[in-house]
C-alpha cells in the first residue's frame, strides 16, 4: 500500500492525526489560492474547514477508493468549487452556474439547515444514546449497507442489528414527539 | 419489519433490484404512509448529516485556534499589534492616493483576440461582442461577453467582460467577473486578469488584495510585470 493509499485509509476511518495533518499540510496553500477573492480571511478559514470535512465524508463514504490524483488536488477541487459558491451566495452573482466537477460528490444540505422539521430531528438524535447514534451514522452518513454494519459493530448477525435500528428510530420518533 | 420498510432501507443502501427499484417507485407515487415515511428518512439523513458536519467543525475550529495562535508568539503578537497601530496611523499620513495610482497605471487592453474586420453586420456572438468592445459600446460588450461565458466558460469572455466593466466604473462586477476566472491554470489570461483584477481591488481602495496579485504578476513572465514591480513599490 502506497502513502495517498494508507491517508486514504486513514481518512477513511476517521483517524484524527491523519485528519490534522492533511488539514496542517494543505493549509497555506489554499489561503493563498482563495486571498485573491473579495473574501474575508475568516470565511476563507470557515470554506477551508468544509472542504476538509467534505474531503473526510467522502473518504467514509468510500469515494475516495481508487482516487486516481493526489488528495491535494482531490481537495482543491472542492474547495474551489465552495469558494465560488461562497462568492454566489453572497453577491448574487448573476452569473453562471459554475457546475460541481464531475467526479467529486457533494451536497451542501441549505435548504434542509433551513428546515424546522430537520433542526428538531437534529436535536433529538443528540439526545439518542452513543450506540443508537453509531448505528444511525454508519447507516444514514457513511452509507454504508447493513451488513458491513454487522461486521463494523460485531453484531451476531443482521437481524439483530435492524431490530437495533428499529428501535432507535422509534426512539428518536418519540423524542421528536415530545419536543414539539 | 414491513416490505415497504425494506424497500425504503434498500434504497437508502442503494441495493435495490431492478424489480424493487420498480415497486419503490410505484409506491413512492401512489402510497401516502410511504411517502411520508420515506419522507422522514431523508429528513433524518439529512439531520444526521448537518450534525455530524457540525462535530467535525467544532474540531477542525479548535485546531485552527492551536495552529494560527502558538502560545508562545502570544506576547510578541501583543506587542507587534500596538506597534503596527502606531505605523498603521503614520502611514495613513502619507499613504499614497489609490485613485491616482488607478488613473496612472490603468490602459484600456486592446483585442487581441478576433481583429474585428469592422463588419456591423457580423452575426456570430463574438464577432458582435468584439465588435462592440472595439466601438467603446462597453454595456453591450458586457451583456455579449457575459452570453459568451454561459454558453462555454471561455477565459477570454471573463477577460473582456471584466475590462468592459472596469470602462463603465463598475469596479463590483468587474472584481466579481474577474474571480470567475481558474486562477490555477496558467496560461495566456492569467496575469492579465490578475493585473487588472488587482487595479479593480487598488480602485475600492482594497490594497492588500491588490498587492498580492501584484506580487504574482511580478514574479512572472508576463507584459505587465514591469509595471506590477514599479506599482508595488509605489504602494510600499
């Protein structure tokens, strides 16, 4: 296994040393890259942050498996495309619609921030406990299929799992309930 | 668990068959519990995903906070802030007039792209857009050039739109046009673009953006890195 391999792997299980040092090492760089925009430093620091975070998703999400180019060149993409969004959104650019490159996967989720329904799931799946909230993650952000969960958890098997699932979503249903 | 269940959590793993993926559609039509149901999933995928971002960020801010301000620089930090206050106030003194370094250093660039044969009567989109660029009708030029880049992204509609503005005084839209450009290809249009970009910035009196642009333009090959050098000083 090479070294862009084994920061894949890494990223991939969420090792934070890795996530720092990939953070550390592509940091200046990219703030010089994005100084020459109207941007004001902190919101350059904020872009540089969600497109770490975008770069570590699809890492979990094994999107980045069998990356052809660098990380680097992988995370600039990214953070390229959030920078000219960030531009868009701030000046009603009328401009066109700069498309996300092609083999990059990513959804901002603005609209559903917006959405009160979602800020109440949000709040209730904090209150869920620590296992509930691994199994929901694995499922819902990692998307990862049952049966790498029942590995990834050491589960007996499937079935014990999804009665598992079912019952936290019932949990969380009933917290949402008694929220409103 | 129920079938529709099933259907919705295949769908959520992408492993539904062809004949499921058909089912799933059937009754994400037609079935109102389903649709509600599959409707508060991808409601909690989407909370799901906004948290856990959220946790993320809190890190990647407090590794921020470690990295940008090492405690030991902390005193010496302090210490520079008032002594740059104190410069920042004497230079403002004798800070020397962005408009007139604009007016000075500011040329209109001429098209090099499509000598224009002077024909009114040309009908394809950039023969009309240099065509008005050439004539001074910089609002059109504009408009054209600004059609050029939807239809095909071209560098040199970004280039001739941000100039057309920067003619109109309209130094906003020209900064915001400028920045459509990718400013890590390096070919033809990169440092003109920066060149001028940083005259827009050095106009709305945003010196510091305009001295970094001008310092890559310096460093390069291009026409204009005489006159990005002597500029620097000048803003030095």
């Amino acid at each position: 296994m090479n070294e862009a391999e084994h920061t894949i792997k890494q990223l991939r299980e969420g090792d934070e040393l890795t996530i720092s040092s990939v953070y550390k090492s592509n940091r200046e760089k990219f703030i010089s890259y994005a100084r020459r925009f109207d941007i004001n430093r902190e919101d350059i620091i904020d872009i540089y942050q969600d497109a770490i975070i975008a770069l570590t998703e699809n890492a979990k999400k094994g999107l980045l498996d069998g990356l052809k180019s660098e990380i680097s060149t992988y995370l600039f993409s990214i953070g390229k495309y959030m920078i000219y969004n960030h531009l868009k959104k701030n000046k009603n650019l009328p401009l066109f619609e700069k498309n996300i490159p092609d083999d990059i996967t990513w959804n901002d989720y603005a609209e559903e921030m917006q959405d009160d329904e979602v800020r109440r799931m949000k709040a209730s799946f904090s209150k869920l406990g620590e296992q509930c909230q691994k199994v929901l993650r694995l499922f819902y952000y990692e998307e990862k299929k049952l049966d790498d969960i029942v590995t990834a958890l050491a589960y007996s098997n499937k079935d014990v799992l999804k009665s598992q699932k079912s019952r936290c979503i019932k949990q969380l249903k009933e917290l949402i309930q008694n929220d409103k | 668990m129920t079938n529709k269940d099933l259907l919705i959590e295949k769908f959520l793993e992408h492993t539904l068959s062809a004949e499921e993926q058909l089912e799933f559609d059937r009754l994400l039509q037609s079935d109102a519990a389903f649709q509600q149901e599959f409707e508060f999933q991808k409601k909690l995928k989407a909370s799901i995903i906004i948290e856990t971002r959220e946790k993320q960020k809190e890190q990647l801010r407090a590794l921020e906070r470690e990295i940008a301000t090492p405690s030991r620089f902390k005193y010496a930090a302090a210490a520079a802030i008032i002594l740059v206050v104190f410069a920042a106030l004497i230079f403002a003194l004798i800070r020397p007039d962005t408009d007139d370094l604009y007016a000075s250093y500011y040329e209109p660039f001429p098209n090099l792209e499509k000598p224009t044969t002077r024909d009114k009567t040309a009908t394809d989109l950039p023969a009309k857009a240099f065509y008005a660029y050439d004539t001074e009708n910089y609002a059109t030029a504009a408009a054209l050039f600004d059609q050029i880049y939807t239809q095909q992204a071209a560098d040199y509609a970004i280039l001739y739109e941000g100039l057309s503005y920067m003619e109109l005084g309209k130094f906003r839209q020209a900064i915001q046009t400028f920045e459509l450009f990718d400013f890590e290809k390096q070919n033809n249009y990169t440092h003109t673009i920066s060149w001028y970009l940083a005259l827009c910035y050095l106009k709305n009196q945003q010196t510091e953006r305009a001295k970094f642009l001008l310092e890559e333009v310096s460093l390069s090959d291009s026409q204009f890195k005489a006159s990005s050098t002597e500029l620097l000083e000048e803003l030095n």
